[in-house]
C-alpha cells in the first residue's frame, strides 16, 4: 500500500504572519556566543532525518518571558512534584535572556487552537512530551515549495505563543543585549507562578 503524503506537505494551510518590529523571547546558556545560534540536537519541529548534510535548523522564541523559562529551565522537572520546585541560583545565572525583534516579515504556518486538528495533523504534533509527530510535520513544512519560514505554535506547558524559525529566515531576526537571567526583572513573577525556589 503506498504511503499517504503528509498532510502538510501539500495541502493548503492556515498562514500567520509575525510583523516586523514584533519582540519575542530567547533564553540560551551563555557559553553560546551567537543569540541567532541554533543547534541539531532534537526538539519539538527538529530535523528527524539522520544525514547531515540534510538537517536544516531550528530556532525557537517565545511571545513572553515566561514561556520562554518554561521552555528552558523547567521543562518537565515539575512532573509528579506539586511542592516547589529547588534550582541552583548558580545553575540559573549560566543562562542569558535576549529580545528578539522581528526585522522583516516572517511567513509562518499557524499551529494554533484549532489549525492541527483541521489540517488532519496528529495532535501530539503539538501537545505531547514526545517530539515524533511535530518533527515529521515540521520536515513536511520546510520541504514545501512555497518556503515557509518556521511554524506559529502554542507552548504545551502553559499555551503561550512560541515560534519555530527555520535556520533560512533567521537571517529576519535581529538580537538585543544579553542579560543573566538571574538579574532580569522578569525572572522573579514567574519563580513565583510556578513555585520555583532558587538555592
């Protein structure tokens, strides 16, 4: 039986459109010299294919500060913990923050509320802890003729906005100052939220 296409490969899908002189969240550790810097090691819209001269890159912002810590720093360290969550105030200070500004428009393909389930995707594509079903989705899209430049999609660990930006349109992005993250404002609503206690 011949395997069906992907339903993304194709088909029309929902655009989205992030304006230029839009800023978004970054937070990397900070033995990384380039805040644009990207890697390959596997991730929610990464590359599945082994060969690397095949692999394309992904980076990944997020609208706020907050979803940008979640997707860092906690992750999945508050599964089966409903009491506080203990970090290394050191740990934390080998992380920086940087602003991301949107230099020119980026064509993104929507992931959000109910664009999954209309485009027929498999809704661990975007929700579940495994990232099987969004890296096939994400090769689907980046193989498309029309180029899209990354993928518009909500974070499963609290449904704010992230953006997966392909290594081709990195170059629409621009970087600001890095900050430690533990001298950011930002940093002390969000210990807060999420019970985090820092040591």
């Amino acid at each position: 039986m011949a395997r069906l296409p992907h339903p993304l490969a194709s088909d029309a899908l929902t655009p989205a459109h992030a304006p230029v002189g839009g800023v978004w969240h970054h937070i990397f550790l900070d033995r990384f010299p380039d805040p644009l810097g990207f890697g390959f090691a596997a991730s929610r819209f990464s590359d599945p294919r082994r060969n690397p001269a095949e692999r394309f890159g992904v980076y990944y912002v997020g609208r706020t500060f907050e979803v940008a810590f979640l997707e860092a720093i906690v992750r999945d360290l508050r599964n089966g913990n409903p009491g506080p969550l203990v970090l290394s105030a050191s740990d934390l200070d080998d992380y920086v923050h940087v602003p991301i500004t949107v230099q020119a428009r980026l064509n993104l393909v929507d992931l959000r509320g109910g664009n999954p389930v209309s485009l027929g995707l498999p809704t661990d594509a975007v929700h579940a802890r495994s990232h099987r079903f969004g890296q096939q989705a994400s090769l689907a899209v980046y193989k498309r003729s029309d180029r899209p430049d990354g993928i518009w999609y909500p974070s499963r660990l609290n449904g704010d906005e992230n953006l997966a930006v392909y290594d081709r349109a990195i170059r629409k992005l621009s970087a600001g100052p890095r900050r430690k993250l533990g001298s950011c404002q930002e940093l002390a609503p969000s210990l807060t939220a999420y019970r985090v206690a820092l040591v």
